[in-house]
C-alpha cells in the first residue's frame, strides 16, 4: 500500500480493501462494522435495524438519467436495500464551495425532495458546511440513513453458499458508461442513460415470496467485478459467471471495445446482484421481470466452493479467467 492517498483509493478495488483493513477496520475494529455488509444490522427492542451511510462527490453534477442529489438518495436507499430493509428516514449533509451558483443548489435540493417522496422516505435531519473557493468542488454531499428489516430476513455477503445461483437485475455499466461520455467529450453518439434508480420495492417484491435469498449487494464503483470479489471474499467461496449470459446494451459495449474497458468493472447505480439457492432463482427471476427495473433480470453463474475466494468467468470461447478486483480507477468521482 503507498503511503499517500491517490484517486486508486476510492476505487471501490484493491486500494480500497487495503485502506478500509489497515487504516479503518483497526482503530474502529467491532462485529458489526468488520460484517463488510453495505449496510449495518443492528438489534433493538422491537426488532433489527438497518443503518448505512454513503457520500457522493461525482462530476458532473447533472448527467443524462439523474444528479448528485437523485444519486445520493437513491443510492442510500440502495443500501439500506441490500439488508432486505424498508427505508425509513435520511439525513444529508452538504459541503459547499464559496461560489456555488445558488440555482444549481436548489435544483440538487429539489431533486433530493422529489426522488425521497417517490421512494416513501423522509429527509429528517442534515447539516450544511461552507468552504472556500478551491478547497471542494462545488458541493459535494453525505447521507445516511436507517429501514426496518423485517423479521427472520437475515440477508449478507458472509451467506452465499456453494450451489447458489447468482442474478443480476438488469444490464450492466450504464452509469459509467453515461458519465464517461458526459464528461470526456467525446465524438460518440449513443443513447445512454445512467440507471440511477431506487430498487427496495424491487427487492421487496422478490422478499415477499422468496425469503431465503442469501445475499443482495448493488454493483456501484468497481461494478459487478468488485461486488462478486467482496462477497467471495466475505463468504470464503468461489464465483462462476458466464459471459454469454450477462447483459450489456450494445451500446455499452461499444464503448467499452472503443475505449479498452471492460464493462464488468463499470459502475452501476439502479442494478442489484442476488443470490439464493439455485432451486428458488426461476421464481425470482420471474418476479424481477416484472418491474420495469427488472426486466432484464437473469441468472449469470453459480457459487462454488473451489476456487475460494476467487471470481472466474467462463468466456464465450469456453475458456476459463479469473475476474480479478480493480487496482486503479479507470474513471475517478463516478458516484
């Protein structure tokens, strides 16, 4: 690990992992936090808890499909999603740079109110700070917020088991596909949107008639190859996916092909990796296509018990690779 922070270590990769264990995990160390879930699970009288936090320093802060402010509720909601919770309640705070025009504030603040009306969440509590001309760019934003998980769903990482069949809800690397274009300039012409969206009633759904999914975690930095390394990683298994079955728009491949990236390692911000005994993946399947966002749900691969802790991809030529974590961040302030 260097000694000086880069853009790397907020990658979501490697660099990440190596901060959060040496740095973090020590001087914080507690059986909750050392869980690596997106969201906590905390016990209280009554019931369990789900608290996350989240901060959001993407640019540009409007992009085709949604803004920092849309992002930051959205993805909040995400994780506390990922537990199995109902989203209760937010909080946000706001770093502002001194000469932030005050229109573009309060079209990220509306933005914000109008996403957490639709998600059924309130924001009840926030902070704002002003710093000077240089010291931010422009503003950056922190939320955090608390769900419910409903009784006997016991959701996380640590639970895949050998045999489980492993969904995504939709296609991958729209997010950072649409901020790639937006903010490179490039002379591409492609319909791309971010999939910036809530997915806890998309979740809710499934839960409602499957109640033993092990696992849901949303493919955000580092996308769908850092997710799978984690909970690998976390459950002490092994990951096949297959190529042929994981969906990308033409379009996102283009670009990738174009550019010499790899969509498994773009970043999503409205797509969820589930996995739950194989037995029970047709049904939820079937329930996920039901939802717009989920439409283009399927079954990309299994959990193995060997090779632990390792991802591999069956390519289209049948061959076999390892699905390695990101060690650099091919496009930084992506979330």
């Amino acid at each position: 690990m260097t000694e000086r922070i880069t853009l790397a270590h907020g990658s979501g990769g490697k660099l990440t992992r190596q901060l959060i264990e040496r740095i973090f995990y020590p001087h914080f160390a507690n059986e909750i936090l050392q869980t690596g879930d997106d969201a906590a699970q905390i016990t209280v009288s009554g019931g369990t808890l789900a608290y996350t936090t989240d901060s959001f320093v993407i640019t540009p802060l409007f992009f085709k499909g949604g803004d920092i402010g849309k992002l930051a509720v959205c993805g909040t909601v995400n994780d506390l999603a990922t537990s199995g919770a109902r989203p209760l309640a937010l909080s946000c705070g706001f770093i502002l740079e001194e000469g932030l025009d005050i229109g573009r504030l309060e079209r990220i603040v509306a933005s914000m109110a109008e996403t957490a009306r639709n998600c059924g969440v309130r924001i009840v509590t926030g902070d704002t700070k002003v710093v000077p001309k240089g010291a931010a760019d422009q503003i950056f934003i922190n939320t955090s917020g608390i769900g419910i998980i409903p009784e006997g769903c016991q959701i996380s990482a640590s639970r895949a088991r050998p045999g489980d069949a492993v969904i995504i809800t939709g296609t991958l690397g729209d997010h950072g596909a649409a901020i790639l274009l937006e903010r490179e300039e490039l002379n591409i012409t492609a319909e791309i949107a971010s999939d910036c969206a809530p997915l806890h009633h998309l979740v809710s759904r499934v839960l409602a008639e499957v109640r033993d999914i092990h696992v849901l975690r949303d493919p955000t930095r580092g996308g769908l190859a850092s997710t799978l390394n984690e909970i690998a990683e976390q459950s002490g298994t092994g990951i096949l996916i297959w190529e042929k079955e994981i969906p990308v728009r033409p379009e996102v491949r283009g670009i990738c092909e174009m550019l010499g990236m790899d969509p498994l390692y773009l970043a999503n911000e409205g797509k969820m990796v589930m996995i739950l005994p194989e037995e029970s993946a047709g049904k939820a399947v079937e329930l996920l296509r039901r939802d717009p966002l989920g439409k283009d749900a399927r079954i990309i691969g299994r959990v193995l018990r060997e090779p632990a802790r390792k991802v591999l991809l069956e390519t289209v030529a049948g061959t076999k690779r390892i699905v390695d974590m990101p060690v650099g961040d091919p496009l930084p302030r992506i979330c």
